[in-house]
C-alpha cells in the first residue's frame, strides 16, 4: 500500500427530507446565490422546498448552468456575485451545476489576470468561497469531493481543477429526487458510478485488502441496485444505496495508498467533445476495448474482479480475467447501454486516428496507472471500440 | 435505510514515515502539549522522531497517562496547559492517551463548574482546544472519532463523552508501530475492532445494502490479516491493512443509516471494572453469549455474516447463525483469546448478579438496537459467559 494523507470535511445530509436542514447549515447573515440547471427543478418540487428552507435568508437565483458546465454562462455568474455581493453559493442540482458552482468558488476569491487560469496553470485552489449542494441526480461524486470539470466552448477545451478548499461544507442527499429522473438519466448515474470505481481499482495488486474489499463493495451494490431503481425508481430502499453508492464511488475513500487508472475517462471526454454522446455511455464504450488491450498489466485485478465481484471462479487468471470483460460489457447492454462507437454514430471511421492526434497535439503525458500508454495505444483502443 | 448526518474532518496521514509531517500540521506558533503514556514510545524511537518532527515548535511534555485514563491524572495535565498556556495538544500513544487528550481539548476550554460534569452531565463538546495524535497502537479507533471514555478511580466511574468539537484535527498513522506492540496488544487490538464492527453490524435487516458490504469488508480483512500480522509483526502488508482496518472500524462510517447495539461493550466494561481483564478480552467473552442469547431477533444478519464473511452457506437461517456465533468464538480462540469468563478468574460466581445489579442501580436504560434488554436479560447473558 501507498502512502497517503486522506481528509474529506463534507457534511452528508441523508435521507428523506433533509433539504429542510440547509437553512441550519448557511450563516444566517450569509447572501447566497442558489445555482441551478435547466429547471428541472422547478418541476419536481425540489426548487419549492429549497426556496421554503431559505425564507429566512438572503437569495438570490441563477440558473440555466448547462450539462458540461459553460464557462461563458459561469461568467455571467460570477458578474451576479460580484454585484450582488454574493457571500455563500448554493448548488442545487446534478455534477454539472456543482462542477459550475465550485470553479464559481474559486473565481470569486481568485485574485490573477482571469478565472480561465486557474484552469489551464492547474492552479490549486486552497480557499474558495463557501459553497453546499442540493444532490439532484446521483452520479458524478462531485457532492463529496473537491474536484470539477469546465467546459469552455470557443477554446473546445475541457479542463479539471480542484484543491483542498473546494470540498462543498454540506451536501444533501434525498434518495426522493429519484422519482423524478429520466430512466436514461439513471442508467447513465449507475454506469458513471461504477466506472469511477473501476478506474480506481482495475489496476495492479498493491496489497491494499480494505480499498480493494470496499471497492467491490460498491461496484456488488450498483449491480444489485440496477434492476431495481430502473424498475422503480420510487424504491427508497434501492434509490437510498444507489445515491451513497455513486457518493462513495468518488469522495476520495477507496483511492487511498493505490493506483488509479482513468484512461477511461480521457478517451470517452473526447467522444463527447466530437459525437455528443453522453459522458457515462463513452465509458462504458471504451472500457471493455481499454481492459481487453491491457489485460497483461491488469489481469490479476481483473480476476480478483471477476471472482469477488461476478462470482466467476472458472479457468486461470486470464480465462477470468477476460470473463469479467465480457460479463462488465453485457451489465452495461443489460441496462440499455450500447458499448460499441458505431451504434452511437456511423461517422465513427478515423474517429481513433483524431483522438490520437488531439492527444498527441496536447503533448499527452503517458496514460493509465503506469503512464505508459501513448497516443498509438489510445487509437488502438479507440479503434477496438468500433 | 435510516436518514443520517455524517461528517469526519480528520486529516490522515497514512505510512511509512509520515511522523516527521506533523510538523507541517500543527500551527508554527502553537505551545504544545505532547502527551503520553507508560515511555514505550522512549524505547521504540517514536519519541524522538515526534521531538525531531518538533525541534522549531515549543513543545512540553506529560507522560505517564495510564491504560483507561484516569481523570485524577488528567487533571494535572490539564492544570500544565493552564500554567504553561498550552495551545495545542498532540497526543502519542494509544486509544487511552488519545480519549484523555480528547478530555483535555474539552476541558481546556470548559467554562463552567468542573470540567468530570462533561462527562456526568453528557455535555457535547462543539468545540475543543485543537490537537493531533501519533497513533502507536491500532484497535480503538479515537483517531478518526469524536467519542472518549474516561475513567474516575474515587467514584468507581468509567464514562463516555464527545461531540462535534472533539475530531483531532489530524492523525499519523504508520504502520510501522506495529514492529514493537507485544503480540498480547495486536491480538487485543484486531479483537476490539473486529467487535465494533460486529455492533454496528449484527443487529437487523435495514436494507443499509453498501453500510453492510463495508463492515463486512472489514471483518474479512480483518481475518485475512490477523494470522499474517501476529506471525510478523514487521509484514508492512499486513500492518497497513490492520491498522487502516482498526480505523474504519470505528470512524463513523458504517454506523450511517443503520441500527447499532453496544451492548457487549456495556456488559464488557463491566467484567474489567471487577477483574482487570483487558478490554477487548471482555468483548470476547461476552460476543457469543450475547448473540446466542438475542439470536431470534439477530438471526438474519448473524446468517448473512454467516455466508458472506464466514462463507458458511448450508443450512437453515438459524443454523447458519449459530455457526456464524461458534466461527467467531474460533477465531478469537485461534488467536489465543479465552471466550470463558471462567478462564479468567476462578471467583466468578455472583457475577452475573454483580453486573445485573449494577445495571439497576444507575437506573439503566434498554441496551441492545431494540433498548429492551433489561438487567435481567444481562445477567443471564453474563451467566452464559461463565
């Protein structure tokens, strides 16, 4: 096991009804800028009981932050905070308004030339302004952790920042919000959680027994939860473990002292940036063909993954290591998900000779939890998910 | 699954080496308090590293607190941080030296008449002096928690605190204490952890499907370590995966959401308070009789502990909850654990009246995650134990 320091200050707020709580949980005297989406919200109540919870306070409203959030929409908040002499921000809605509302964080302390930087210097950012989030859709993590991606569309870029002063002080989490998500929407929840799961734990042995245990952990719930939230998803039973699953996923705990991979994720952004295709669908595109290309550096996890996760104990480490490949992909096909480009597009010829070139471009530093893949790797890969 | 709020803002700093770190931890300007117990850390050189680690702060020592910290000691710490103007404490040691800092921190600041009323008046601390540990004996936890239980000698007393206020601020932990801990300590310390994850586990079906899989994860790293690291007590391996496992046990994690009994701990304390014997010592021997005797309301997660930790899989529910209560008296047993009160002391008759009294007299409330066991529940439990 790795050496690691490991410190998450959220504060859960779990379970029915908790969204009340908020009004105990942002300084009375603050002035807040409650966040919001497309408004969904103001459609299955939630936007209703966020405004009844913050009577008492200061509020004032922004929302339109659009899935991949907008870095030309988030500035136009960030103008709103300036004005407004905005003190707290409140995120009610999916990763994309939390991801929006922690670079809004940073930005609004943030004392260089413009915010962009903070994103393209990587710029740790170890103080930002206050912020809690209102969980609409269980997927990303974002709510438990203090990472965010930003999308800025006249660059085409897609960028992460993050640091330790962007941990959200309070999340609330209500299973309830599942009654109203789209079905897509969920299987897209699911398939994001695992394969954050995946990433941090389809690696090498490093002797880490608890990360690994609870690791499987997650990945057994979402497999048992699946059919059942999909079948209804007003199953408190099964929406309450789905939403801590996909929290857990990504709150830091299970990356402790061990490699992670998220090579995954490097390709599928890039399917996003060129077909549009939803992020969690990319994964589950890309992982099967990135697993089968490096099963010789990751067969042991795979078949630990096989064993203790799909109960596969036939063969040798390979045999299994490849059964769980098969049996990952037909979980994902079981959910609605297709895992082949070409059933997303049929424009898909030369797709993996133009992501190889955009990494290339980028001067992509080796992928993977050896980072040793290089841009040839990934249009193998790439090509391998047709 | 029940609603919960869960917050933990300790800071971990995990392996080899990470003592000379705290030096960044705690503030330059601090006076601190480092605080001890018997001098084992004078001869395993955990001393000197924490004072090479301090050598730029201002640093006064108190050693000598005992196993079960014992308030009359703690109070002449407490009357050095007045007259020295300590500003931060950083205990060295284990469960007991961290418990009587977390003490300190609370009374340190306490304002009103005496700072045992904390502790007999149940005052929650919401905010305590700051201060870090140096863990040099996994088993209790108190790293990673809030929750102390101090020890009055004159009035016969043994009494927990806590609160929001009382999470140390960070905790060092490296494994590699684990080389100078007599084997004694590391068989008591996997028993105790193992047994706070059995009281927040082995209690009834709330559909808590991930909060379950995690304990679980504990208990079988928990056996999976146990003969490795008592064999070697320098396999890194195993003392990283046994001390990460002690801290998880009792961090506030599993008990999200679910139901909780304590109730072995109640009756356990008791068997030390009349014989001396070691604290998790008593936990074995109290676990069997008590599942055994609460087996038709605990049959159904003693059965999945049964299959999914023991992999005992034949039979009915009851049986496989039966044999799930024999493998864990096993496995105490394979560690050289007596599970017999009678193994203990030849004087035990009139103990299970003793403890059963005693529970009256303090006007005792329901133990147990029903609260209805009564006092004569406890002294049939306890008889069984003989």
């Amino acid at each position: 096991m790795n050496n690691f320091e490991f410190k998450n200050p959220t504060k859960i707020l779990f379970g029915k009804g908790q969204i009340e709580s908020i009004e105990n949980e942002i300084p009375k005297d603050a002035k807040v800028l409650m966040l919001f989406g497309g408004g969904s919200i103001k459609k299955n109540g939630i936007y209703e009981q966020v405004k009844t919870a913050l009577q008492n306070h200061e509020v004032v409203e922004f929302g339109g932050i659009p899935a991949n959030p907008e870095y030309s929409v988030l500035m136009k908040a960030l103008k709103v905070i300036k004005e407004e002499n905005i003190t707290y921000l409140l995120a009610v809605g999916g990763g994309s308004v939390i991801d929006g509302t922690k670079f809004l964080s940073a930005a609004a302390l943030y004392e260089g030339e413009g915010p962009w930087e903070i994103l393209t210097n990587k710029i740790p950012i170890l103080k930002g302004m206050p912020f809690g989030t209102v969980l609409t859709l269980p997927a990303t993590g974002s709510e438990m952790n203090s990472g965010a991606v930003i999308t800025r569309k006249d660059t085409k870029e897609k960028l992460v920042m993050g640091g330790t002063g962007l941990y959200p002080t309070f999340s609330v989490l209500d299973p309830q919000v599942t009654h109203s998500i789209p079905h897509r929407q969920l299987v897209n929840g699911i398939t994001d959680a695992f394969t954050h799961v995946l990433e941090q734990y389809i690696t090498y042995p490093i002797g880490a027994a608890l990360q690994d245990r609870i690791s499987e952990s997650i990945l057994q719930t979402l497999i048992e939860v699946a059919p059942k939230i999909l079948a209804d998803p007003t199953d408190h039973t099964a929406a309450s473990n789905f939403m801590w699953s996909c929290t857990m996923a990504l709150n830091g705990l299970i990356k402790q002292g061990v490699p992670t991979d998220w090579a995954i994720h490097a390709m599928g952004h890039e399917l996003t940036a060129l077909y549009g295709i939803d992020h969690a669908r990319t994964l589950a595109v890309i992982a099967p063909s990135h697993y089968e290309y490096n099963l010789e550096t990751k067969k042991e996890k795979l078949a630990q993954y096989a064993e203790r996760v799909w109960n596969i104990t036939d063969g040798s480490t390979e045999d299994k290591a490849r059964a769980a490949i098969k049996r990952t992909e037909a979980f994902f096909n079981e959910m609605g998900i297709d895992t082949k480009l070409s059933q997303y597009t049929d424009d898909y010829e030369g797709t993996a000779e133009e992501i190889s070139k955009r990494f290339k471009k980028r001067g992509m530093e080796g992928l993977g939890e050896h980072q040793n893949l290089t841009p040839e790797d990934v249009e193998k890969i790439v090509k391998m998910s047709y």
